[in-house]
C-alpha cells in the first residue's frame, strides 16, 4: 500500500476514494460467528465451510409419472413392433415397496419414487399404451433414461460453501436437501446513528422557524434497514459537553457508530474533535470524493466510527461508499454491495477535478434492443434527486469528464442486496 494508504493524522488534505475504501476494510473485520436457522440464513454470509449431511437424491428415482422398466426390454420396440411388457404393481413416492422388476415387466411409478430393484429406466405415461395385459412400448429407451440417480443433486461430504458465501434462497434451499437446518454465519451488526445540530428534530415532533427534521437519520436507518441491520438513532446538541458524554453511550453495546453532521470547520462542528478527545484512532478525515468530502472513520474502544457530513447528499453518498461498505463487512461481506453494469451516457457529466472522484444520480432506462441508457438527474431538490435515483454515475478519479453517448459503468442502488 502507498504512502496514501497508510494511516492519516487530522489536519492533512484529503485522500483518495480508492485508498479511504482499503482503510476501511483493512480495520473492520468480521464479527463472531453464530448459529442461525435456515429460514432466516438468506442473505447472511457464511462463516465457516458447510458440507452435505446426506446424498440427495438418497436413491435412484425416476423423474417422471410413467413405468420402471428393464432397458434391455425394450431394446427391439418399435411402432409397428412395441414391447410388451407385463405391470407387476406400483410404486409411489416416499414408499420403498417390494415389488421388484423382472424380465419383460415393469411396475407403474410417480415423479420421485424410488425406482424399484431391476429396473434401470422409467418409460413416461404419455408414451406407452395401456391395455388390459399390461403396456405397449413403442421406443427403446436407454439405461438412466427419466432417472435421477442418488447424490446427483448433492453428494454427502460435498462442500456446498466457503466461509464469505452470501446466501440466496436457492443456496438455503441446496443446504436443507444436504441435511442442514442450521447454518453458521457472521454476526449481523447492530448500529448507532447520531445526528447532531441545534437546528436537527425529530420526526413527528412539532418544528420551529430555522429547524429540521431528521431526514438523514432515517434514511440511513432505512438503508441498513435494507440489509437486515438494526439501528438506534439519536440527537443530540452541539454542544462539546454533551456530545463528550453521549457519544461514549450510543456506541456502548453497538458494533459501529455512524454520526451525522458537524464533520466540517466551522465553530459548531464539533464531532472530529471530541472523538480526538475520547482517544479514537483516526484513519482518515476528508476523501477526495463529491458529494461527500468531509466524511471521517476512525476506531473507538475498537469499533468503527464514520463521521458522515450534514449535507443530505453529501451524507448518503460518503455513507454509500464508505460506511455501509464498512458495517457490512461486520456482517461477513466482501467488496461493494452494489453491482455494477454498462449503460450509454444522453448528456455530458463533469467531474470536480482530475485528481477527484465524483458521483452524479442518475435513472436507468431500458432500450428496445435490451441495452441501457442513463440519464442524469437535474433538479432543485436534492432530497428529490436521492429519492428518485437508481443509479449512481461515476467520474472516476484522473478522468476530467465523461461525453454523450459514452458506455459507462453505474452502480445499481435498487436490486435486492442478498441477491449481489
């Protein structure tokens, strides 16, 4: 790692996106692990290696509704010459039964019953002519035909994940047919957002000329909320006593501490400077990023801290970028929980500068021929452009700008995150 990348003292310039983001992965590491049942494993990353309990299927068994043959019965069938062969009875699915194949018989079965000793086929319903002696076949059919045979599926021993496997629910479903009803997984952290400012309210609570409500709060709230991570929100003054002695309690029995607000220079923002005072390990404080240039992460009593500007833009892009990437890696996750996908640009975006990062809204739309097409957002408001986007544009930094009809690569911000 460069001299970028190494740990920054406050009161030196910004550093690069790219060298904040391996900061924070390099200090936030994984929680414990725990025990979790399989119901509630989707989306939680797997924290040790799991491997099949059981073979699944546990016996050959035939995937249709139709008859268990022997092939070598019917290996002169033909529609002007059908193999005759004789039913012996039946089979069903989550019975064993005793009735066995024998030369020049079958036995009638269903979709996942076990096929019965001495057959090796299964002829399906719709292509055999029934009669009052027994079936017609009137094709050759060959050895496994319409058979799934044991373990295909899964193999017992086999290893169906590693530790930093995120769970789909089709991967939960695989680990109950292995045998699995429980699975082990990283520790989904708990969370404490502070928002600070004299100016800063509560939703729902009656609000003065000059004042705010909390919207930063509850939207990053809502987006851990997304992830399955639970919060506690707080206001709280700025006034350097108060935030001295509550700061040390929101972060008491919560894995991260995320502050909203007073991240800047001004007289009243407060926040950098009494984490200084409590003794945490600053990493960083200013990225080269916009929005969000003012955010800050640091360790206290060895939890992460991100310090996210009070500029709603600027606090939601610095929490996208940083902060959410670093409490989800508490929670086992790796890289970024955004995908990424190639869209052409309808009108030029400027970066800040060349040696910045910068993000811009956007919406995706879809072309008839399946491409898509991105557009940037123009409005007054920026609590609506936040609202509407899908998407994030990136001026990536060295690049001074980005033309109409340029392929780009944008972040995705509404495909369900346990399905990245």
């Amino acid at each position: 790692m460069g001299a970028e990348g190494a740990d920054r003292e406050q009161g030196e310039g910004p550093i690069g996106l790219k060298a904040a983001q391996d900061l924070v992965r390099r200090h936030i590491a994984p929680l414990g692990a725990e025990e979790v049942p399989l119901l509630l494993a989707p989306g939680r990353v797997l924290a040790r290696e799991v491997t099949a309990r059981t073979d699944s299927p546990g016996a050959d068994v035939s995937l249709k509704d139709g008859y268990a043959v022997r092939a070598e019965d019917t290996v002169r069938a033909s529609r002007q010459n059908p193999a005759r062969l004789r039913v012996l009875g039946s089979r069903f699915a989550g019975e064993r039964g005793e009735t066995k194949s024998r030369p020049e018989g079958c036995v009638k079965i269903t979709s996942g019953a076990i096929l019965p000793e001495g057959a090796d086929a299964v002829v399906g319903i719709e292509f055999c002519s029934e009669t009052s002696e027994g079936i017609l076949v009137s094709e050759p059919v060959a050895a496994g035909f319409n058979v799934l045979a044991q373990g295909t599926d899964i193999a017992a021993g086999a290893v169906l994940g590693a530790p930093g496997d995120r769970l789909s629910p089709g991967g939960v479903g695989w680990l109950a047919a292995a045998g699995l009803e429980e699975v082990p997984v990283y520790r989904l952290p708990s969370v404490a957002l502070v928002a600070t400012g004299d100016e800063v309210v509560a939703p729902g609570s009656p609000l003065e000329k000059g004042q705010l409500y909390a919207s930063n709060l509850v939207t990053l709230s809502a987006w851990l909320g997304l992830f399955g991570l639970a919060t506690d929100l707080a206001i709280l003054p700025d006034r350097r006593d108060d935030l001295r002695q509550q700061l040390p309690k929101a972060i008491e029995g919560h894995d991260a501490l995320l502050t909203s607000g007073g991240a800047w220079d001004s007289e009243r923002d407060l926040v950098v400077g009494v984490l200084e005072e409590l003794g945490w390990k600053q990493s960083f404080h200013r990225v080269r990023m916009g929005p969000g240039k003012a955010v800050g992460f640091g360790m206290l009593e060895g939890r992460p801290v991100f310090c996210l500007p009070g500029g709603p833009p600027s606090n939601e892009m610095a929490f996208l970028q940083l902060a959410l990437p670093g409490v989800l890696r508490l929670a086992g996750w790796q890289g970024s929980p955004f995908p990424s996908m190639t869209a052409r640009l309808t009108e030029p975006v400027r970066g800040r500068d060349i040696d910045w990062t910068q993000f811009k809204r956007g919406q995706l739309h879809r072309e008839t021929d399946g491409s898509f097409r991105v557009t940037p957002h123009h409005t007054r408001s920026r609590l609506e452009s936040m609202a509407l986007a899908d998407c994030l544009i990136t001026v990536p930094e060295g690049v001074e700008g980005l033309e109409a009809g340029d392929r780009v690569s944008v972040q995705m911000l509404l495909l369900p995150p346990a399905m990245f």
